[in-house]
C-alpha cells in the first residue's frame, strides 16, 4: 500500500521477518496472579492444553509479580502493523497476514477477526481467498478463528456510513453474500449489517440460520426495526456509540433502543477517542460485563508515525499525536490506531470494574458469541492461550503471550 505521509512518498513494504514460532509439545508449568480471585497459581500447560490449575502459596519469582489471564479476542481487526486486511489490487499477502498475528501476539491478542469492510466484491472475494489459504499455516497457531464482514450491506447516509466508502455501500444480496462465504471457506464468522435496509430481516435470518452471527451497526434504525432484527437473530451492536451521525435527535435515535434491548449484546471500542469515559460508564452500567465486548476496530495505521495519510481512495486520513485516527471529509473517526489491551486497561479505570470482568468483555464473552468453546478462560482442556501482564496507566503491559502452549512472546527485562 503507498502511503502518503507530509507530502513525501513511501512505501510499506510488507515483507517483515516473521520469527518463526518453535512449536513445543513439553509440559510446563507457568505462574501468576490468578485473575478471578487475586490469588497466586501454577498453571500446568501439556501438549498445547491446559492440564491444572493448582493455587499456591507464593510465586516463585516475586520480582516479576504479573496476572495470568486467557488470551485476548478481538472481534474486529480492520489491520495492524502497516498491513491491512482490506488491501485492494494483490497487496495482502501470506506474509502480512503473519506478520499482523506475530504482532497481536505482542499486545496479548492470542484470537482474533480478521475484518473485512465495505468494498467491491472482487476484493472481497479475492481477500477472503487469501485468508482461508493461510488461516490453518502452522505459524499462526490457531489464532485466526474465522473472519467478520463489517458491510457492505450498511447505511449510505453520512455519518451513519462512517468511513466507509459511499461507492460500494450497497443492499444486502445474497447471491453475492454466499459467494463470499464460499470463498472464505466457510469461515465468515460474523457480519455487520444496517437492519432497516432492504431485504437484511430475511438476510439476518438466513445468516443465523446458518450459525453466522448478525451483528447490526452503521445504521439508522428505529426502535421496531431494531427490535424485529434482534428477533430474527441479530445478537450484537458493532462498536455502539460510533458509527453514528454528529447530530441526532435526542429521543430518536438508534442508540436508546439498542441499550434498551436486553437479550441484544453491545461491542465498543474504549480507545479513548471512541467514546468518552461518561459513555463508557453508561454503557457498562446498562449492559453489564455480561453482555458487553470490548473490541478494538483496529487498523493498519497502528504502530505508524502520527500525519497525513492517504488511503486507497485517495482520500486524506489524520492520525494525531495523541494516536486519534480521523477521517476529516466526515469529520468522523477512521477506524482505531490503539489496540485492545488499551481498551481493556481503560474500562478498568473508568468504571472501577475487576480485573476479572474486564477479561470476561475481552476473551470470554466473544469466545461464547461465536461459539469458542476450546479458549477464552482458563480450564483444564483448554487451549493454552495465556497471557501475563501488569496493568500500567493506559494501557496493559504484556510480559508473556502463550499460544497454544508456545511463548510467542515475552518482554525485554
């Protein structure tokens, strides 16, 4: 992808050395502040598995005191490290789909949704081809566990429509859906949808029908329309909060009745710029750890200087100092350049919630929403995706990131 960046031209050439991850089957034991009860434990990790889970009396290394918790899931990763999973014209490749994992694994992300946003079906289809083929190489580990469909079945009204590119927005078509799924390899996990569209209640049904979970969001429904969605199967609300106009009525909007819905989920982004920490609060209050996700809407301008980009359609995206991604045309945010474990440090400062369930909104709960039955807590059988980490002002400090039993990662001390 080119890139242009206060006024010079470079190009990021996404062809990273991806260490190779020494795939182990010995049995280990690794330690650490348990994060349900506050407690020191040893963790017994045999052929990729958790076998025990014993409570001890101390750790054994009290310089490095760290909590032990499942690995994150992120529901929707637009990007990261430079590569993008919407890349146009041939330029996602193998390599950067290996090197965004390896990164993730670095910010305590052991699972995630690779997300695909509004755009022709030529590139849909051939990216979702890409993905399948590398989905299951050995060096990722498992990590990617099947993809999320952000549009382009959403609203093309501005604001609603967000960052997405007006030219592709369009009505849901299932011919085209199941295309895509085909090409996916079956592996479309989730997808994001407007619910008052033409034709999306019967799209919503046909897609729980077959096991995808509906989410809805960049959309402008009513209260009846949102109700019927989540009756037809809608389970979730993409990054509630966003995706929505600068001005709204004060009474009828969309947001009122998604937070009013209770059997409907809600995802939001706690990056800091997203929403405010009022709204965070709200938010938290009426949903409950339960049913809420923290997500991260990461993209591929993670990790890159702040300035002036250029995305692929020519249009001009502001990344601040402060890490703010902004889409100045809409004056609307341009997706998110902080990951999720920021989101996860920051929902413990603003509502005061457990270390506990700010772990349940960012591995449990999307493990049970897409049906994740062998990861996002820490039992015997499990996969052992584990992560150790401190809690630091804004954000969390990763120490150790396991995969499937393999260190993928550990700090500099």
């Amino acid at each position: 992808m080119i890139y242009f960046h206060k006024s010079k031209i470079f190009r990021l050439i996404v062809c990273a050395l991806v260490l190779p991850v020494h795939i182990s089957f010995a049995q280990t034991k690794i330690e650490g502040i348990y994060y349900l009860n506050n407690k020191p434990v040893s963790i017994e990790i045999k052929d990729g598995k958790i076998a025990g889970i014993q409570q001890i009396e101390k750790l054994s290394d009290t310089s490095h005191v760290a909590y032990i918790a499942p690995g994150l899931i992120d529901n929707q990763v637009n990007g990261f490290a430079g590569v993008s999973f919407c890349f146009a014209g041939g330029l996602l490749s193998k390599e950067g789909i290996l090197k965004a994992t390896s990164e993730l694994w670095k910010i305590g992300v052991t699972s995630y949704l690779p997300t695909l946003t509004t755009n022709s079906e030529e590139v849909l289809s051939q990216n979702f081809t890409l993905l399948a083929e590398t989905k299951n190489d050995k060096a990722i580990l498992g990590s990617i566990v099947g993809y999320h469909l952000e549009g382009p079945y959403i609203s093309s009204e501005d604001g609603y429509r967000g960052a997405h590119p007006l030219k592709y927005v369009r009505k849901p078509d299932w011919k085209e859906f199941m295309a895509l799924y085909e090409a996916s390899g079956r592996n479309i996990l989730t997808v994001t949808i407007a619910p008052e569209l033409d034709g999306a209640m019967e799209f919503i049904r046909k897609c729980t029908k077959l096991g995808i979970v509906v989410a809805i969001g960049h959309h402008n429904a009513t209260k009846p329309v949102i109700d019927q969605a989540v009756m037809n199967g809608a389970k979730i609300a993409t990054h509630l909060g966003n995706g929505c106009a600068n001005m709204i009525n004060r009474h009828v909007n969309p947001l009122w009745p998604q937070l009013a819905n209770n059997q409907l989920m809600a995802s939001i982004i706690c990056d800091g710029f997203h929403l405010r920490d009022e709204e965070i609060s709200v938010f938290y209050k009426v949903k409950g750890s339960e049913m809420t996700i923290i997500t991260s809407d990461v993209t591929s301008y993670a990790g890159l200087p702040s300035g002036e980009y250029k995305n692929e359609e020519g249009e001009t995206i502001e990344l601040t100092k402060e890490g703010m991604l902004r889409y100045p045309a809409q004056n609307v945010l341009y997706g998110s350049a902080s990951p999720i474990s920021k989101g996860v440090a920051r929902i413990i400062k603003v509502t005061g919630c457990q270390v506990s369930e700010a772990i349940m909104m960012a591995s449990t709960n999307p493990a049970k929403l897409y049906g994740l039955t062998d990861r996002g807590s820490i039992e015997p059988g499990k996969r052992a995706d584990i992560i150790l980490f401190t809690i630091g002002e804004s954000d969390l400090k990763i120490v150790k990131t396991y995969v499937s039993g393999n260190l993928v990662y550990e700090a500099s001390k």
